[in-house]
C-alpha cells in the first residue's frame, strides 16, 4: 500500500529550499508514495515544475489577513463574522511593529496566525516542514501524522532564530534534517538534547538537468569579461560588497559586466548604490529568471559573495556548469570549494572579492585548470531521496 506524504512550504518564489523541494519532488519514486504539497501561497517560479504526480492542496485562506495590510484585513474578517481571526491579526500587528528581528519575528507571530488557521482532516504517514519556522510550525499543531520531520535551510545561529520558541517544537519532530556537515554541527551545539534526532540530507542536484537546461541562449551582451551571481537580494547574499567590488574593477579599467540574478528585499538598497557608483551599465539586477542555468553556463566567472550558506546550491550549479568560482569564505564553503583547485575562496570584504576576481581575469591558465578539475568531479545527490525514505519508514 502506498504511504501519504504531505510537503509543507511557504510558497515557491525563488530560492534555494525551494529549488531543493522541487528537485526532491521530481526524484520521489511515486510508485510507492502518495504526496501532497501545502504552500501557504500558490505562489513562485517554481510552480510550474511541480511533478503531475502532485496533489496541491488549496492554500488556507486565513494566512491571506497576516499578509496584507491590518486594516484591510480587520474590515474583511468582520464582513465575514470572523472576530476570531481579526483579534489574532491585531495581537499579530503589535509584534510586527515592535520586533525589529524579521526572523524572530515571523516565529512569535505563529502562535496568532495558528488560531487562524484550520487543521487538516486527512491523516498521513508523514507530514514534512521543508523549511524552518512557519512549515514546521503547521505540520506539528495542524496536521496528523505518524512522522513529522522538520527540514533547516539554513545556518541556525545565522538566521537570528530564537531557540526557546524552537524547542518545545523541535521536541515534537521525529527527525530534524539539515542540509550540511557545517549545519549539523550547529544544531547539535545549539540544541543537544535533540541530537539522536538531527540528521544530515544533502539537497538533491541533477547535474543532467541542470546541463540539458543550461543550452538555452541568453544575450548578456558583452565582448569583455562577464560575471554572474544568482541569488535573492537579501543581506545574506552580500551583493553590497559585490557593487563595490564592481567599482574597484571598472576603475581600474576592466572591461566587465557583472549579472546578478535573483529578486528580494534589497533591490532598491542596491539600485541607490549602483546609481551612487554610476554603475548603471556595468552592474545589471536582471531580476528573476525561471531558468538560470544559461546565465551560468555563458559566463566567464561565477561568483559568490555570501555571509552565510547552509549549503550553497548555486555553487555546486555553477561546478557542474565547469565555471571558474570566485567565493566568499562563508561558515560552509570549504566542504564545496578547495581553495586554488577548483576555486577561489577570499575573505569577506569588497577587496577582497575585487583581487579574486581581478586574479582569474588576468590568469587564464588558473581558470583553466579550474575547469578541469571540475570536470572530474561528480556532483549528482539524487541517491539522498533514499535518506528520506529512511525517515518516514
């Protein structure tokens, strides 16, 4: 008999977590799973790509009033008699004016936004939160299952997460899954009660589909030396530093264009420093494309200038893609990148991602022998599925 699986996830804009359910999902054996998949929003890039075998479940309508504007929301859940919710998305109003910690914050407005939201009727064998906070939340307070298994993107201590709102949550998983060597360790420092339970699954990577994606043509446009990053626009992708490190190169004369595609938060912040360098032409935000691979493929430099990574997927995107790597020295990346092998690894400072990356323009041969090192590794996790069939087993 097949087992039921639930997905829970915010929505599937784009980013890595997301990218890694979809890989997962197109990996699943559905021969012996029936899977669901709960996204807060139907929302995202991504959403195309979700396997025909997939049944998406409608979103809860409620969440809809904890993401639009409080007055706007009172007034709807009054006309619809529901006072409940409206007096949830006011108490939900005071800690988002009053925590200034975007993380935190999202934690301590779930315990609002859970009144507002029903349980789900059907029972499952597993109901799987694949990212922290709100996902995990949802499966162990509005779903019944045999297995709930809680999945952290991300470098814990990093995210500014609050571990006193986690723990009575944590505590009710079965499994608590994450992604690296690196995140694990930070797991079990932080939460060592729970180590019997943190476990280590590498995001799924396809290097076939991601090769067989990457043949599209793109334009970028340039005869000189193009560079891209792919990424949201959030600080914790240190694009900042990226637009100095650009000003330093085309001061010194470099004839480059320098792509960085991806979408966030921070687009207007870094649309003023790129105008403030009068760097319109040189440092492009391209916005989100539903497929980066050709932008990778294409370049002549791929480039990372993170504060912190779980596991960084656009790394081991632009090693399957063979590009020269320039990348920051971020919490996790000498399990991905051996330094002056098969990349660069330079501290995290706008000069030093400009010597970086001003080193492999002028050495072509190190370029070179990066590719080649590269082409001998192989890069394709799609055996961690098995992983996940351990856990809900």
């Amino acid at each position: 008999m097949k087992k039921n699986l639930l997905f829970v996830m915010n929505n599937l804009n784009c980013g890595g977590a997301e990218k890694a359910l979809i890989a997962l999902l197109n990996t699943i054996d559905y021969s012996g799973y029936n899977v669901d998949l709960l996204l807060f929003r139907r929302e995202g890039i991504f959403l195309a790509d979700i396997p025909k075998q997939v049944n998406v479940l409608e979103e809860p309508p409620a969440y809809r009033y904890f993401d639009m504007p409080i007055k706007a929301a009172i007034k709807d859940c009054i006309l619809k008699g529901r006072i409940d919710i409206a007096i949830a998305r006011t108490c939900a109003a005071f800690i988002f004016r009053s925590e200034k910690n975007r993380v935190r914050c999202e934690q301590r407005v779930w315990k609002y936004m859970s009144r507002a939201l029903p349980s789900l009727p059907k029972q499952y064998d597993a109901a799987i939160g694949y990212l922290e906070k709100n996902p995990i939340y949802y499966c162990i307070e509005k779903v019944t299952a045999a297995k709930k298994i809680g999945f952290i993107h991300n470098d814990y201590d990093q995210l500014g997460m609050d571990p006193a709102i986690d723990r009575s949550y944590f505590e009710r998983l079965d499994h608590i899954v994450t992604v690296s060597d690196g995140c694990v360790k930070v797991l079990k420092d932080r939460f060592p009660m729970f180590e019997t339970k943190i476990q280590l699954m590498y995001n799924i990577v396809s290097p076939d589909v991601i090769k067989r994606l990457s043949q599209k043509k793109v334009d970028l446009r340039h005869k000189g030396i193009s560079i891209v990053s792919v990424g949201r626009l959030h600080y914790q992708k240190g694009f900042e530093m990226a637009v100095e490190a650009c000003a330093m190169l085309i001061e010194e004369g470099y004839d480059i264009k320098w792509y960085v595609v991806g979408e966030g938060d921070e687009r207007r912040k870094l649309e003023g420093l790129i105008q403030a360098r009068n760097l319109e032409a040189s440092f492009i935000l391209t916005g989100v494309k539903d497929n980066p691979y050709p932008y990778i493929r294409q370049c002549d430099i791929y480039v990372q200038t993170s504060l912190f990574e779980g596991h960084c997927l656009t790394i081991t995107e632009a090693k399957i893609l063979q590009r020269p790597i320039v990348s920051t020295d971020f919490n996790v990346i000498h399990a991905q990148i051996r330094n002056e092998k098969n990349g660069l690894i330079v501290q995290q400072d706008p000069a030093s991602i400009y010597e970086g990356i001003k080193r492999l323009i002028n050495d072509k041969e190190l370029r070179d022998s990066f590719e080649r090192h590269l082409s001998k590794e192989y890069l394709g996790t799609e055996s961690e599925i098995d992983k996940l069939y351990q856990f809900i087993s």
